[in-house]
C-alpha cells in the first residue's frame, strides 16, 4: 500500500498528525507514506520516523492556482498511490489526489468536495478532538467510531538531533550551566492567544531566582515581544534570558526545546512541538480551547480563566477587554510551574 496525504498547513495540527501516520504503520507496516505539506511544515515531517517522503508543497497558503496543482498531480501519479488522505478541509486541497487519479480518496466532508473524494465522510463532530478526526481516516467508515478514542491516539514524537542540538547551541552561545525553561510568548493566530508579556516577565524573574535560565522562542514576529519580556528584567537577570525568536529555524527550535527542562507556552505550534520532544508544558489558553487541541502528553498542566465569554475561538477579543488572558494571573501560572520544579 502507498499512501499520499494531503498535510496541514499548521505546525501544530502538523504535530498532531503524526498520530494517523503512526496508526497507519500499524495497520500496515510496509506501507509507504508521503506527506505533502507547505515548506514551514516541511521540517517536522523530517523528523517522523513513519513518513518515506515529505513533499514540498509549490504553492503559497490561500492560493489556488489550478493549473500548478494540475501540473503537480500529474507528477504524483507516476507514483502509483493506492490511497489518499486529504488532512484539510477546503476543496481546494482535494483537487491534487482527484487529478493525479488516485484511486481510494479519503477526507471529511467539508466545502463542495462532493466527487474529488469518493470516501467522504460526513460529520467530523462524531469526534471531539482534531487527532481523533485525523486518526479516524485510517479506518473505515463503518469501524471509526468504535475504534478511535482519545487515549488510544498514539502521542506525536519527534526526533532529535543530538548533533544539530550542539551546533545550534554553540551557535546562539548557549550553555548547560543552568536547567532550562522556555517560554513561547508568541501565537500566529492571533492576539487573543497571547498571555501578556508582563505576566511572562514574572515567570522569567521567578525561574531565573530558582535557578534556571531562560530561553524564549518564537519566530521574527516574536522578536519584539521577547524583548519586551527581557526589558522587564534586571541586568543579572537578563543575563539568564535569551531572545531566540527569528534566530532559528524551525527545526533549530525543535531540538532545543527538547533541551528544556519545562516550556511556557500559549496555544501555538511551539507547544504541540515541546509536546512531542518530551518536555513538561505550561499551557495556557485564552480564546481556545483543550477540549479540541490539547497537547497529547501526560506530562501536562492547562491553565485558563473561567470567564463567561470564552472560548471564542476569535483572532482578536470581540469585547476588547481580553479578560481571558488578562485575569488569568502570574502567580498561577508559576505555582503550576513550581510543581514540575518540585519534581526535577
């Protein structure tokens, strides 16, 4: 069996997938998977064990550009798949496995995909988790619903490179004198996932006085609020925080989370990627939800306000007063880090 799958465009749905590819190792262990994904994704794929080949997608998030996928699929096809996966849900994402001729089309039911796929299944609510809508594609129809259940998802794991790891190390000067705590202030969704870069201020001051030292990570964007949180701190204590943001790539930022001893993190693709590299996680959420993507870890504490208004789900707070983030205090995000301290 050779299956092409149609990946995410998100690191940390990317992340989550590699629950259906391990399932599907299982199911068929000589099978051969290829992944087509957008090049920010590309890397991660690199670093799942079940994935034969990870394919670059050509064309940018949000454009269509018939004519390019046209051109791709019938590249594809001299790759004789037995079956596609299509992870997505825009219609758009359907058309490359229906022109390359694909046999078996797999995919839940989503905007107008009515014959691109032809194992179109109807309701992905049947599932509350994003893994379990995953994992379900590697079932039948008739078996899904009995045979997929949160806590018998395989939990995503990524592979580290011991070598990249020191290089990338040596190059941003960092050392092992003190355990490490990462902090990923940032979120790509949007405003109403970030906790304030004050209240991630005081988590820095209280682990750089416990001992610790601080990496922050993130991409360019993030620069500027990673300073902000290091501004906050006194010079001694800045001397213990490092501003990663937009200095790694992300495959960089992979293998040095796995050196943290615990991470900080809001609802992003850098916490589904601590997740899988084994570290503690601070999550934290604000206009989102755990009853959807939470991190597939036990070693796991969620933090949120109980305000009335969320989860929204919204970009930016709709009531302007971002209460979700900004009533959920320091102090109970750093008595939740105490405990995985505790027990270092």
């Amino acid at each position: 069996m050779k299956f092409f799958i149609v990946g995410p465009s998100w690191v940390g749905d990317m992340v989550m997938s590699q629950s259906l590819y391990s399932v599907l190792k299982q199911q068929h262990p000589n099978a051969e998977i290829h992944v087509l994904a957008p090049a920010w994704c590309k890397p991660i794929l690199e670093r799942m064990p079940e994935i034969n080949q990870a394919i670059e997608m050509p064309i940018g998030h949000g454009e269509f550009s018939l004519k390019t996928r046209w051109q791709l699929a019938r590249k594809l096809a001299a790759n004789n798949y037995t079956h596609a996966l299509v992870l997505p849900n825009s219609a758009k994402s359907a058309l490359i496995p229906f022109f390359a001729r694909i046999k078996s089309r797999t995919g839940w039911k989503g905007e107008m995909r009515y014959g691109l796929l032809n194992d179109l299944r109807p309701n992905k609510r049947v599932f509350q988790y994003m893994v379990e809508r995953y994992v379900a594609l590697a079932y039948s129809r008739a078996t899904m619903l009995d045979a997929v259940k949160l806590e018998n998802c395989p939990k995503p794991t990524l592979q580290i490179d011991p070598k990249n790891q020191q290089q990338a190390k040596s190059r941003l000067k960092l050392t092992n004198l003190r355990p490490v705590i990462g902090l990923c202030p940032g979120a790509e969704f949007g405003p109403a996932k970030r906790w304030p870069d004050p209240y991630y201020a005081q988590v820095a001051q209280f682990a750089i006085e416990n001992g610790y030292q601080v990496w922050l990570f993130g991409s360019a964007k993030d620069r500027e609020v990673c300073e902000l949180i290091r501004s906050k701190l006194s010079n001694e204590q800045a001397d213990l925080c490092f501003n990663l943001a937009g200095e790694t790539s992300l495959i960089e930022a992979v293998d040095l989370l796995a050196a943290c001893h615990t991470v900080v993190s809001n609802d992003s693709g850098l916490m589904h990627v601590s997740s899988a590299v084994g570290c503690n996680i601070v999550a934290i959420y604000g206009s989102s939800s755990p009853r959807y993507t939470p991190p597939l870890t036990e070693k796991l504490r969620m933090v949120h306000t109980n305000v009335d208004c969320r989860p929204c789900f919204k970009r930016e707070c709709p009531l302007g007063h971002l209460d979700c983030l900004n009533k959920l205090e320091p102090n109970i995000v750093i008595d939740v880090l105490k405990e995985f301290i505790e027990q270092h």
